[in-house]
C-alpha cells in the first residue's frame, strides 16, 4: 500500500513516455472518454506517435468532434483520427459499439478510460448510474471486444492490450462488498441504502475486481491478449465537476499541490497500453506494475471468494438485461 510519503514522491516523479512511434506506428488504438481529460491526451499521444487509425469513443459526437478537430491542430496529422459514439450509460450503444468495433482490420488496444463520478442518486436501466457506466458496461465493452483483440494477435503477431482505468482511491473501500447481500449490482441500486458519496470508489474496486477475474479467465497464453487496470494517480481534470463546492475545494487544493496535468496522467494510460504481459491482471501505476499496492484483503482467500462473486453478479445481471456472457471460442465464459 502506498503511504502519504510515496504518493508525493510517485506523483511528482516525471512519468515517461513509454510507447515510441515504431510501437505505435500501423496500430490501431481505441480510447474511450476521449473528448476530455486524460482520455483526450492520450488519443492526441497515440495520434500524434504515427498510430495509423485512432478511435475517440465518446458519448457527444459534437464534443469529440471538436477534441479531435484540436488534436488535428495540434499534432497536424489531418487525416487520422475517426470519433465514434459510446454512451456507456446504455448496454445497447455498448452492443452498438463492438459490433462496429468488430469490423475494424485489428486493435492494438482499447483502453477504457471513460467513467463518472456522481454525488445524486439515479437509476439507469434499472442500475445506480455510475455502476452502469464504470463497471456493467465497461466489462461488457471488454468482453465484446476479446474476440476481436485475439483475432488481432493472431492475424497480425501481435499482443493487443485491454486497459481499464481505475483509481487507487479503490483501496478505501475494504469490506464494503462484504456488507451486501444477494446480487452485488442488485444492491448497490437501491436508492435507501446507497451511500452515493462513496459510489465513486467503490465502482472502481469493482472495476479491479473485474478485470482480475477476467484476466483469470483469459490467460495469455491462450490469447495472446494482456488486460490490466491503470491507476492514473491524483490529476486535474473535469471528473469531480458534479461533486459539490467543499470537496472540489479540498481536491482542488491538492490538485494544486501534488496533481498531475492531463497530459502527465495520460502517459500512464500508455504505459499500461504496451506494458506486456507481465502486467496481465495486474494493477499498474506511474508507468510501472505495482501489484504490491493492491491490499491483501483483494489478494487473499476472502478477496478471491469477492472477486469471483462480483464476476458472477456482473455475469448475472448483464445476462437479466439480455445481454449473454459468451465469447466464441472459449468455454471458460463464466463462472
Ligand atoms: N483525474 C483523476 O485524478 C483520476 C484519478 C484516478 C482515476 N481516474 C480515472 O481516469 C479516467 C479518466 O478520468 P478523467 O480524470 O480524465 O475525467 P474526465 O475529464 O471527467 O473524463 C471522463 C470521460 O468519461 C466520459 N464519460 C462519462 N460518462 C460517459 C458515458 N456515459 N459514456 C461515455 N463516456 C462517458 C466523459 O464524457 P463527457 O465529457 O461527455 O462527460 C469524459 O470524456 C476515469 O476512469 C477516472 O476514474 C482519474
């Protein structure tokens, strides 16, 4: 676990550019949320490194198309870059979505940066709303999208990457699952017993939990498909932009002195689009694997016993909205 002294030194720390332009060059490369943030950074990275095709999933076409109109301006490749929509806040825009994504050559990575934080309550399809955007339809996005990143690896020799973006503020969130009872994302929906203020954090351990099981399930060896999570650390952007005056204060004013830019967070998001399979399953942060940062109460026994429940409530729950876990080729698809 990261302490108060690492996490100033890490976020001070300048982060390299991992991924060079014979990395990058004749890939194609999907980020989602990139109209703003750290997602529209590293697009413009991608972009502006010589990816032959870079997708800016988004859900306002008319805001992508305006980040990509400045990434253009700024990198002066005119002819690259293609805005997509992905309203993540809809299972069938997610169907949408991979169904277009499958008629893509290839995909070097898709990196799924996209997610919200809210402070009011809202149901969406039935789902407490930042639980359907960061988690149900960002793992069904991953789970769409594994056939196609391992019929790249193989058409092409390479090794796609599946990245989700994650936050360490994960961590605080010991024993919260535990506490539940019956299907996890049934719970976390009802309005009485949701603590909306802790919501953010939360999404994201499960996020690490997903990720974890399905990497699990889909090993590299079998793939040739790495998928990690990518803790950005501490940056300004917009994301706490529904949250109310006194916190954004408070992080405005840690922002001010220990975040990093947009730019310096996105470098992270690159570093986990390349970092190999070493990183596979694994918690990366500050262009590194740290596996050592995730607790041992997500590493141990009782951890994996929450992993696979949360996988199989996602399974679950996705399924009851008609959207079945099956990916062609590989029996492991549930659990
Ligand atoms: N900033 C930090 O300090 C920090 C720390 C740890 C982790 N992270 C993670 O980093 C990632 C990027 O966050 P950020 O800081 O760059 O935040 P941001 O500036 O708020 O960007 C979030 C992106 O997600 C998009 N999004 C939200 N709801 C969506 C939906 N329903 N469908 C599709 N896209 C949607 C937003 O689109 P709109 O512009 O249309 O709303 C925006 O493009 C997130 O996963 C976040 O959890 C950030």
């Amino acid at each position: 676990m990261a302490d108060l002294f690492d996490l100033v030194r890490t976020q001070r720390t300048q982060l390299p550019i991992v991924p060079t332009p014979s990395t990058v060059a004749g890939g194609t490369y999907i980020v989602t949320g990139a109209n703003t943030g750290l997602g529209f950074e590293c697009a413009k990275h991608f972009i502006s490194l010589g990816a032959s095709r870079v997708i800016i999933a988004v859900r306002s076409v008319q805001k992508g198309d305006a980040a990509l109109a400045i990434i253009r301006k700024e990198t002066g490749r005119y002819d690259v870059g293609e805005v997509w929509e992905l309203d993540l806040a809809s299972l069938d825009s997610v169907e949408a979505f991979a169904k277009r994504l499958d008629t893509l050559d290839r995909v070097d990575a898709l990196i799924e940066n996209a997610s919200l934080a809210l402070v009011q309550f809202s149901l969406t399809e039935g789902m407490e709303t930042s639980l359907m955007v960061n988690v149900a339809s960002t793992m069904l996005l991953a789970i769409r999208a594994l056939p196609k990143l391992r019929a790249s690896a193989k058409m092409f020799k390479i090794q796609p990457h599946l990245v989700v973006v994650t936050s360490g503020t994960a961590f605080s969130q010991k024993g919260v699952l535990e506490g539940t009872e019956g299907n996890i994302f049934d719970a976390l929906s009802a309005k009485g017993t949701t603590n909306i203020a802790e919501r953010y954090p939360l999404t994201k351990l499960l996020q690490i939990y997903a990720v974890r099981q399905l990497a699990s399930l889909f090993p590299v060896s079998d793939t040739n498909v790495v998928i990690n999570a990518v803790n950005p650390g501490l940056c300004t952007t917009e994301l706490a932009r529904n949250a109310g005056f006194i916190f954004r204060l408070q992080l405005g004013l840690m922002k001010l002195l220990l975040g990093r830019t947009a730019e310096e967070g996105s470098r992270t998001l690159l570093h986990a689009a390349v970092a190999g399979v070493a990183s596979h399953g694994k918690y990366v942060s500050d262009c590194r694997i740290k596996e050592d940062y995730i607790p041992e109460w997500i590493r141990d026994e009782s951890g994996c016993l929450t992993q696979r429940r949360v996988w199989g409530d996602l399974v679950k729950t996705l399924e009851t909205r008609g959207h079945t876990v099956d990916i062609p080729g590989h029996p492991a698809n549930k659990v």
